[in-house]
C-alpha cells in the first residue's frame, strides 16, 4: 500500500510539473506586450514600433529623446541571451562608447524580458542617427520614446 500511495504522488508531482511547463508563449508574449506598453505609457513614453521574432533590427534616434526597447523571447529553454543597442558608425571606438546592454526585467509565463532605456543629446549636428538592436536568442523587440 505504500509503495502504491508513494507511486501515486510522485506521479501525481510530476504530472503537474509537465502540466506547469507547458505554457503558451505567443499568450504570454501578448500579456507581456500589454504590461510592457501599460508601464511606458505610465511614464509619457509613445510606442515607435515592434520587430517580431528577430535577430536584429534598427530604429532612427532623434536627438533630446528618451528611448525605452525590450526584448522578449521564449524562455522555455533557458537559453543564454546576448543583447545590446549600438550606433551604427564606422568609427569603432565610437561605436563602443555608445554601445549599451538592457537588463533582465521580468518574465511572464514563458515570455521572459530584458529592459534598455538611454537618452540621446546632440547628434554632432545630425539630424537622426541609426542604433542597430541585436538579440540572440531570437526575440520580438519593442521600442518606444519620449520628447
């Protein structure tokens, strides 16, 4: 009787274990866009734009702009993760004194998000300057600004 009533529970563990681990990662990503979006808006920051499912992406700063990017991807198997937002420039020192690393933010369900904001100043007298988003893993990535 023991060996069956320990038979039991451990399958009855493991079975909600298999049952937790199976989630809905486009569900969750659509819950965690609704909650990324509920916060920028909070804090005056208006959406630009969203790149689904990439490796790599691009926005046009503009000077005196707070800009606020999250990546999201499936977490579901812990991948290692390789973030970051650089200036698109063919002076490489330049381009890594303004290259910048987002922090691990928060996860819902299997949709796990790492945060970047930075704030641009002069753009030695141009107008808009490109900022290359890299993501590996694969993610969807959102940007959003402020005046």
């Amino acid at each position: 009787m023991k060996k069956f009533l320990a038979s039991a529970i451990l399958l009855s563990i493991s079975f909600s274990a298999i049952c937790q681990s199976a989630g809905n990662y486009p569900g969750d990503l659509d819950k965690a866009f609704g909650l990324i979006k509920n916060g920028a808006f909070k804090q005056d920051y208006k959406y630009l734009i969203t790149f689904s499912n990439v490796n790599a992406a691009a926005i046009n700063v503009e000077p005196n702009t707070s800009y606020l990017i999250f990546f999201v991807y499936d977490n579901s198997t812990h991948p290692a993760t390789n973030f970051k937002a650089s200036l698109m420039t063919p002076d490489s020192a330049l381009k890594q004194k303004y290259t910048a690393r987002p922090f691990d933010r928060a996860q819902v369900g299997l949709a796990r998000a790492a945060q970047l904001q930075f704030r641009t100043k002069d753009l030695q007298g141009a107008a808009t300057r490109p900022v290359k988003l890299d993501a590996k893993p694969n993610a969807t990535i959102y940007a959003f600004y402020k005046k």
